[in-house]
C-alpha cells in the first residue's frame, strides 16, 4: 500500500471509530475500545458487497483499536 493510500485508510478508520464512539454516546451508552471493535466486527461480518477497500478500511480501525488496548497495558 503507498502511502498516500495508507493516510486516506487512516483517517477514514479514525473517522469511523469516531462516529461509532459519537453513536454509543447520542444513546447513553458508555463505550471503550472494546466495545467499539465490537461494532466494527459485526459490521464487517454484514459487509459482504462491498468493494475491499472499505474492508480494509474497517480492519484498520479494528487493528488500531486493538493496539491502543494493548498499549494501554504497557502502562
């Protein structure tokens, strides 16, 4: 993947985390990280037709979620 086309995945990963984060907000709902992969993971099982770079998109988010989980047992 190039770069350029590695940014466009990323910030579109960030902006589903956090519309996802927003949506779990706007009904009460106290999320974490956890919880937002979640989501994306069930969503990505719904994702069947849609073109690979929205899948990798989401899998993105997924594995950027798992790391800041990891990280944050570091300290």
């Amino acid at each position: 993947m190039n770069n350029n086309k590695g940014n466009i995945h990323y910030g579109e990963a960030c902006q589903i985390i956090g519309e996802i984060a927003l949506s779990f907000a706007m009904n009460g709902v106290e999320s974490n990280k956890t919880m937002i992969a979640e989501r994306l993971r069930d969503e990505l099982k719904f994702m069947k037709h849609q073109n690979s770079n929205s899948k990798q998109t989401m899998l993105l988010a997924i594995q950027l979620l798992e790391e800041a989980k990891e990280n944050e047992s570091i300290f």
